[in-house]
C-alpha cells in the first residue's frame, strides 16, 4: 500500500475545530489521499469553521432540518454516508468523539466492513445519560473503532480497562493544534465584542448542554447574576447557544443584568480570541476544559462530573457542580485571591503540545505498515 484513502466526517462545529488540523496534516503527508465528508448536523456553526480553515468538503449531507431528533440525525447519516463509503471504498473512516454524527458515521462503515478511527477515543463519565447522548455515543464507537486516538494516558487506560480491541495511540488532543489557526491579537468578527473593556475582570460563560436544561440551568444562571452583582467592576460575556430553551431561560434569568453581555455564538477564531483575553472562563462544554487552560486561564466547569478528570487532577479546572452557592464560591475565590487564580492558571495544561495531528497520522502510517517505527505516546 502506498497511500492510504481516508475518509473523515464530522457535523459540528466542535468537532470541526479538532478535525480540520488533522485534515490539513493528512493533505500535507504523501502518505495519504484525503476526502472530507461533512454532516452538516450544524449548518451554519459549522461553516464558519470550514472557511477558517479554508477546508472544503467533498461530501456534504447537509442533513439539519427544524426540530431534528437524534433518531432523525441518525437515520439520515446512516443512509447517505453508506451511499458514499460504497462509492469510494476508504481504507479508513475518521471520526471524532462523541457527537450523533460520530456514532452514526463509525456504525455506517461498520456496515460496509471499512476500518474506523476514533480521534478523541477513551473519554468516559460512566453515566449513560450524563453528557447525553454523548456518553454512550463515544463509548459505542469505542466498540467500532479498529483505531484509537486517545489525547491522554488516562483515556488509554480507560480503553484498555474495557478490554477494547484495536491499536490505541496516546497523541495529545488536537484542539491544542487548531489554536495555532486560531489565537491572535486580530480584531474580533463580532460586532458585539469591539466595544467591550478588557482591561476589566472579563469572565467567559457557556451554558448550553441538554443536561442542564431546566433547574441545573436557572441555578447556574443564578450563580452567573450573584457573581455579577458582588463584582459589578467585572463584565460576564455570554456567547448564548441557538437552542430555544437556552435562550429563553438566558433572557428570562439574565436579561436585567448590566454587567452581563449576552451576544449571539461566536465563531471558533472570536471564541478563542475573548477566552485569551478574559480573566477565567466557567461553562458546562466538554472542548473549552481543554482550549483555556492552554491559554493560561482558569476554568470552573458547570457540572456534576466531567470526562476530563486530567484536567481536575492538573488543577487547570475546579468541577464546581450546578448548585449556585458552590459556583458562586469558587468564582469568588478565582476573583479575590490571587494565589489561588495564579495556581490554576500556570498548572500545565495535560491535554496537548501542538502535535497531536502528526501522532496521529505517524500513527495511521505505521498501523497500515508504510512506517516500521510506532510513534511515541504523548506525555505532558
């Protein structure tokens, strides 16, 4: 074999920003012949990383319809990308962690007897419904994937604890490489972020995942207008999600906050810019645990548990749960304490050096024998 055809496919905008330096790296390397398959799970977040990377699809689903369950998503990723694994006939289907899109990818090849790659592979909370559906989604695909990308030692572990079959590979996640494409001192895209002051204590919030739909999301919410009222010096921006039930829980809780701005989502280059220029970051997203730390600033993460224990053990993050009291206390502490800020923000981040694509692809080379030399795991 001289080149290896590799199919990759995502749908979100989470998953674009970690696989788009991974296609451009495989574009780069002789070894590979690369086409891109895009779900279109989200339309228009997902665009605005594709044009950041310059990266165009071969293969476009486009699959997002109004009120679109995970059945609807699955059902009609499953028929269109069989259609195009049959027609190209890869070496290798490439997905990413734990999205519907992922799922459905990885079992659309089993399907058609085509290896899968699991970037992002070995993240467990062990709760099936915490993230949903993302929970059993990346555990399934671990029971597809004939090759595993695992950004940490502990993901690796956890994938050898359930005697998963395959080769597993430590590389590092490459959000760290996507940051390259990403940070920089540019103006912001977004209108509504030209104007804001930040030499102020700038606090970055996300909130948004299904599981804090309801009372998590009003505590949270309550926690974010208790912080902004003991530090009305500070300013909380609020990148809200596109989901209806966000919205309207933002607005209704959120609204008569003065210092707390409430703009529409950002783009991945605007979201990497304002969490480099804010004080700390606190959010319920699973990617943002390890995007911050890179850049050096604290995160609290608004849940009960987290996939990413590494981060909690390095001290980059504090699981602060989605009670309002415990938020509101160790959001206090970060804005007080310096100590305390400074320790979490110069822990070494365990997630990455900027090289994980390489791994991955030295990797692919080797478990398809062009290279004889299996490439060293990443270690922090």
């Amino acid at each position: 074999m001289n080149q290896i055809k590799v199919l990759s496919v995502f749908g979100t905008r989470p998953e674009a920003i970690k696989m788009c330096p991974l296609i451009l790296e495989l574009e780069r390397n002789p070894h590979f012949t690369s086409i891109v398959c895009v779900t279109a799970q989200h339309r228009q977040m997902l665009d605005s990383v594709l044009s950041l990377f310059n990266v165009t699809p071969d293969y476009d689903l486009d699959i997002m319809q109004s009120g679109q369950t995970l059945s609807d998503i699955t059902g009609r990723i499953l028929e269109k990308l069989g259609a195009i694994i049959r027609n190209e006939r890869p070496d290798l289907v490439l997905v990413h962690g734990d999205t519907t899109t992922t799922f459905a990818s990885a079992l659309a090849a089993f399907y058609e007897k085509v290896a899968v790659g699991h970037v992002e592979a070995g993240l467990r909370t062990y709760d099936k419904y915490s993230p949903f559906p993302e929970e059993l989604n990346r555990c399934m695909v671990s029971r597809i994937a004939d090759y595993h990308f695992a950004p940490t030692a502990q993901n690796k572990a956890n994938l050898e604890r359930e005697s998963v079959t395959g080769k597993i590979f430590v590389t590092g996640n490459t959000v760290i490489d996507a940051m390259d494409y990403t940070v920089s001192d540019s103006p912001f895209d977004c209108d509504a972020l030209s104007g804001v002051d930040f030499s102020k204590q700038i606090i970055t919030l996300t909130c948004h995942r299904r599981e804090n739909y309801g009372q998590n999301m009003q505590q949270i919410f309550a926690a974010a207008a208790k912080i902004a009222e003991a530090f009305p010096d500070s300013l909380t921006i609020y990148p809200v999600h596109m989901s209806p039930v966000v919205q309207k829980a933002a607005e209704e809780r959120l609204g008569s906050c003065k210092n707390i701005l409430r703009i529409p989502p950002l783009d991945a280059a605007d979201m990497h810019k304002l969490m480099s220029r804010s004080y700390m970051v606190m959010t319920d997203s699973g990617g943002i645990q390890e995007e911050a730390p890179a850049l050096g600033k604290p995160v609290l993460v608004l849940r009960r548990e987290t996939e990413r224990p590494e981060a909690v053990k390095a001290g980059t993050v504090a699981l602060a749960g989605v009670e309002t009291e415990n938020i509101f206390r160790l959001a206090c502490l970060l804005m007080s304490d310096k100590s305390e800020y400074e320790k979490m923000a110069k822990a070494v981040n365990p997630y990455g050096d900027g090289k994980a694509c390489k791994r991955i692809a030295d990797a692919l080379s080797y478990g398809f024998d062009i290279t004889k030399t299996r490439p060293e795991d990443f270690i922090p």
